[in-house]
C-alpha cells in the first residue's frame, strides 16, 4: 500500500511530499527523500530524522509503516544531528538542543512550560525568529530553519497577534 510521507530539509523551504509502499525500508525512504533536493544540493551526511521525536523511539524502525504518528509520516532531511535552540522572553533565556524534525510548536510548548507559563499563555504567544519579524507556522521543523554548519537558530517568544471582532 502506498502512504504519503511529508519531507521537510535545510535544502528546501516548503513541506515536500513522496508516496512510497508503506514496506518500504527507511533507506528506500531517505533515497526517495534526497531525490527532492534541488540540483546541486549537497546530500553527503543527510540525516532523515522523524517529526517531534526526540526521544529516539523511531530510531530502530525498519519499514516506513513504522514511522505512522498521529499526522502520518513526516521526516527531516538535515546535515545537523541537532540544532541548538534559543528562545528569550523578557530578560530569561531558556536553552536545548533539538533534532532538525521537532516543530516550532513542540519548540514553544518546551520553552513556555522552562518559563513557567500556563498552557494558556503559552497559546496567546508564538515563536519568532530574533532580529526579524518573522513567526514561523507550529508546523515547520526548526530544521529548515538553520543550515549546517550553523546548527543554531535564536527565537523571541513574543504575544500572538490578536483580532477583535
């Protein structure tokens, strides 16, 4: 059966797709995955990493059924094994390293709870990139973000914009 795998790189800004059988295994996955590069790309030490995992539970998979979370399969192409995250607020900064798959989402949940906010201020805030004003979508893995060599990436937590109606 054939299952749509969403691929995310420091190579390319926006969420890619493959289909591929579902038994195939990862390295068929990582093959298809590289074949999206743009021409040029440098794919010496890709690593495919999966979305939000972090405790390495997706490390020993064999087959690309067996990467199935909640969203379907989404994974990471990145020459980083982990980028070093940054987020201010105020005078605190919270600091931890990440797999190039985890989201901005999973990043800002991380960063409210080491600042001891609630659940709902955490919603009523959104990460953005430091020095701009860019506030990247909770879906993006803070991969695409940085590229090898930097492997860091600084973020501002700052209010979410809010509209009254």
């Amino acid at each position: 059966m054939q299952i749509r795998v969403y691929v995310q790189s420091e190579h390319f800004p926006d969420i890619k797709l493959v289909e591929i059988d579902d038994n195939a295994s990862i390295e068929d996955l990582k093959r298809a995955a590289i074949a999206l590069l743009p021409a040029g790309a440098d794919a010496d030490g890709l690593i495919l990493t999966v979305e939000d995992d972090e405790d390495g539970a997706h490390d020993k998979a064999k087959r690309v059924k067996d990467l199935r979370g909640e969203h379907g399969v989404r994974v990471h192409l990145h020459r980083c094994k982990h980028v070093d995250v940054a987020v201010r607020f105020g005078a605190e900064k919270v600091e931890h390293m990440f797999k190039p798959a985890a989201t901005v989402g999973r990043v800002r949940q991380w960063a409210g709870h080491r600042l001891g906010m609630k659940p709902g201020d955490i919603a009523e805030h959104v990460l953005q990139i430091a020095e701009t004003n860019v506030q990247p979508e909770v879906d993006v893995h803070i991969g695409t973000l940085t590229r090898c060599p930097a492997c860091a990436i600084v973020f501002d937590l700052v209010p979410a914009h809010r509209i009254n109606g």
